[in-house]
C-alpha cells in the first residue's frame, strides 16, 4: 500500500471513530474560569498520541506541534497542546465518565457488525486485572503496598474486559478496583456496570475469569445475569479442586476428549481437553444450582532439547458441557488468554508499566491508563478487522503506532481529500 493511501486509510480511523468514542461529551470537572482549552480537544490529542507511540505528555505536546496543517483540521486540534495544560485536565477528569466513550465505541462497532463470534457460537467476555506502580498513593485509586527500599509505592490496579470471542480481541470495559479491595472484591461491580453498559445488546452470553474471581457469590452474580460463567479453579476452592483433580486428573492422554499441536519457535506445545459433567462429583452447597461442567486443560511443552514439562489447569463453568464440542471448549478456554494478551499489548507495546505517564497523581493516571484502552481498541479493531488481507492483519503492533506516527506528520490535504468531516458529539 503507498504511503499516500495509508495515510488516507489511518486519518480516516483516526477521525471516524474519535467522533464514535464522544470524547467531547465527557464532562468537565475544571474550574470554568481560565479555561482556554475545551476537554474534548485535550482527551483527543492524547488519544492521538498514545495511538502514535508517545510515551509522556511532553511528546503528545511535541506531535500536537508537528502536526500537518490537514490533520490538524481532521482531528480538530488546530495548535500545540502544552503537557501542562494536558496534566491538569486529565488530572480533573473522574475516570468513571470516561466508561461512556469505551462503550460508545464498542457498540458503534457492534452495529457495522465487526464484533461477530469466531470459531464459538457466541460472544465471550473475558475479564483480568492488572496493575501498574506508581511512586505515590491516595488510597482510593492507589493501593499502598510495602517498598524493600522502603519508598512510597501505590500500586492501581483495573479489571479489563476483552471480547475474547472478536478476532480483534478489542477491550470493551474497564474498571478501576478500588484500594480497599481486590480483584475478587472488585468482579461484582465490574460485572453490574459491563451488563449495563451492553444491555440489549447480544454481545457475549459466557463470562470467564481466572481463579482470582472463582466464588460461589460472583457465581451466583453471573447466573442471576443469565449468563454463563467459565472460572479458573485452584485450591482455595479445596472441595471442588480435589475432585476435579482427582476425577479428571487420573485420565491419561489417550482419553482426552480434544487436543491441539502448536509450534512456538523451537518448542512444541501440546494442548489436551478433558470435560466431566459435574453431576459426577460431590459439589460444595450452593455449586449444584448452576455448575455444570468441570474442565480440565493439559499443557506438554517439548523444547529443542528434548525436554518435556507439564501443566494442568482446571476450570468450572455453568455451561452444559454439550453446549460446545470439545474442540470449541478447548478454544473457549485458549480465548481467555486474549485478555492477557491485551495487557501484553498494553504493556510492550505501549509501554503502560514503563511510561504511566502521571506519576505523582494516581487519578491522572488512572485516566491515562482509561484512554490507553480506547487507542488500543480503536487500533485492534482497525488492524484485525477493517485491513481486508492476512498480512496487514499481521502488522506488528509497533509497525502500526510508527505508520500512524508518519501519517501525522506527512499527510496532505489532496490525500484526505473527500473524507467525511469530523462529526459532530451528538
């Protein structure tokens, strides 16, 4: 693709779904008096700058400089953004208020119908927290945690929420998990505010969680939504882990009801399903109104040596286990991995743990943080679905930040000539 149609191609995401993300209807928290900076214009400018690889607000404001004279009409952001100015606003803004945008997004997508199931015969949410260090503390969005130097060190920490079952694995919710609490703590509020964000929409009909959510009440919670829960299983849940090791645990390879062989450079990885229907077992009280099906996964890693490791993993799910073949279990359970694998992305590719940006203000960063996941997800959907061959969906993800990047700084108005106008917040 030349670089004049390129251009065309990423001002066009750019423009087209900044409007569909309502970063101009997020309310502004800042004293009126001396405003000379409307907050939409500020949020867009570092969603721009996260998607072109800046890794502080010194470079959001160094892009925002270098800016072409038809890109600065496209995105709306007529001249440099002091990072300063960028701080102070981001540091105001309540982070729930920017839920509203990833949503936006998120259903704009679903309605061009680029959300569809792959491989499963519906959609999955997949859900993992994640935290991020910072060298301070509020004890709201930033838990103080013990230093060995014995520096401050607040630690905040999210739950993302991927579509594991979209080849495009976009982040669709995130929500911050409060100091006072934890991951498992956190999984109910962030269950009510995702099923709210997406009612009437059939976007996902499985929730799964690794073991940090596995509970007989945030079971409860996800079956009193009508939706079905896949859940990690280890042994803070003794009877029902013992039981499932000690049932599905004692089938050999032979038994396996699906498996799969993947190479990952000089290793080969093995993957096998085992699936029980958990009638067989002696579930705890409480467990036999929904729990359906235990699952076990084997994973065999053969190095270039020769050498063979092991693994098992064990899961629960209220989904009846005829619900899916076993070759759809076995990718259920893989898919969950892709909320992971957005956390990887987050953190190699944009560097999130490296470069929170706002260090001295967990709320800032926070945002931050919030924005980072509408970037990624604009991109995700852009790379994985709007790019038509294998090998632009193939684009490594730094490839992609330094094309935009380039676009910024080149594009031309006879290259974005006829694109639709910025829309209006509605």
């Amino acid at each position: 693709m030349s670089d004049a149609r390129m251009n065309r191609r990423l001002v066009g995401l750019l423009s087209t779904r900044l409007a569909e993300a309502s970063l101009d209807l997020v309310p502004d928290g800042r004293d009126p008096r001396g405003i000379r900076w409307d907050l939409g214009t500020l949020l867009r400018a570092v969603v721009v700058g996260i998607t072109a690889g800046a890794t502080s607000l010194a470079g959001v404001e160094r892009y925002t400089d270098k800016l072409t004279r038809a890109m600065r009409r496209k995105l709306g952001i007529r001249r440099r953004v002091p990072d300063t100015t960028l701080c102070d606003a981001l540091c105001s803004v309540v982070p729930e208020h920017l839920a509203p945008c990833l949503r936006a997004l998120t259903r704009a997508a679903h309605r061009r119908k680029a959300l569809a199931p792959d491989g499963l015969p519906f959609g999955v949410a997949s859900l993992d927290g994640k935290g991020t260090a910072l060298p301070s503390a509020d004890d709201y969005y930033a838990q103080r945690q013990t230093s060995e130097t014995s520096s401050l060190v607040g630690i905040v920490r999210t739950i993302t929420v991927t579509l594991t079952s979209s080849p495009a694995r976009p982040c669709i919710a995130a929500t911050a998990i409060p100091a006072t609490t934890n991951e498992m703590g956190a999984f109910g509020e962030a269950l009510e505010r995702l099923v709210a964000a997406y009612s009437g929409l059939d976007l996902f009909r499985v929730v799964t969680y690794d073991a940090g959510a596995c509970s007989l009440e945030n079971a409860n919670l996800v079956r009193q939504h009508h939706l079905h829960y896949v859940f990690g299983l280890i042994a803070a849940q003794p009877t029902l882990f013992e039981a499932a090791r000690v049932w599905l645990g004692a089938r050999s390879a032979s038994h396996a009801d699906d498996f799969a062989v993947d190479r990952h450079g000089e290793e080969t990885v093995t993957r096998r399903v085992y699936l029980g229907a958990a009638k067989q077992v002696d579930a705890p009280v409480g467990w036999e109104k929904h729990l359906c099906t235990i699952i076990r996964v084997e994973t065999e890693t053969v190095d270039a040596r020769g050498k063979c490791t092991v693994e098992d993993r064990y899961l629960i799910s209220s989904l009846a286990s005829d619900r899916l073949t076993a070759e759809q279990w076995l990718l259920l359970v893989r898919r969950h991995w892709g909320v992971e694998t957005t956390h990887q992305i987050l953190d190699v590719a944009f560097r999130e743990d490296d470069h929170p940006w706002i260090e001295q203000n967990p709320r800032g960063m926070l945002v931050v943080a919030l924005l980072r996941r509408i970037a990624y997800t604009l991109l995700t959907l852009f790379r994985s679905v709007t790019q038509r061959s294998e090998e632009k969906r193939a684009t490594p993800w730094k490839r992609l930040l330094e094309d935009i990047y380039d676009a910024l700084l080149t594009v031309t108005d006879e290259q974005v000539a006829g694109l639709r106008p910025r829309a209006a917040p509605t």
